[in-house]
C-alpha cells in the first residue's frame, strides 16, 4: 500500500468513527514526533488540520475534501 492510500484510509476510517455525532481525531507522527492532528466534524462534513511547528503556534486549515487534506498532510510527513 502506497503512503496515499495509507493517508486516505486513516481519514475513511476517521469519518466512520465519528457517526454518533461526535469529532474524531487523529495523530500523524513521523519517528514518533507528532506532525499533525486532523479532526473530522461530521456535523459540517469538514476535516480540520492542525500543524504542528517547532515552537511555534499549531496552524488550523479546514479541508472539505479528503484528496486535499491527503495531499497535505502527505507532504507534512515527507
């Protein structure tokens, strides 16, 4: 499995987790040091990316496409 369709099936199952209602997150981590979070709110069908910066601030982006959010999060952990 390619690391794309790895990506794509941790945000499917993320989508899946959160049927009751409630916001489900995951953590992407390369050697153990946290890259990102992604949050999914199925209320607004929206995938919120936090990044995580040396030091810095996390930055917040909301994607509605989970190709987008992939692609994102791809080059995070490249």
């Amino acid at each position: 499995m390619s690391q794309l369709q790895g990506i794509i099936s941790r945000l499917k199952s993320l989508q899946e987790q959160s049927v009751g209602g409630e916001a489900a997150q995951r953590f992407f981590e390369v050697n153990g040091e946290r890259k990102c979070q992604v949050t999914f709110h199925p209320k607004t069908e929206t995938f919120e990316l936090e990044v995580y910066q040396n030091k810095e601030k996390p930055k917040r982006y909301q994607f509605d496409n989970i190709d987008m959010i992939t692609i994102e999060i791809f080059d995070l952990i490249q």
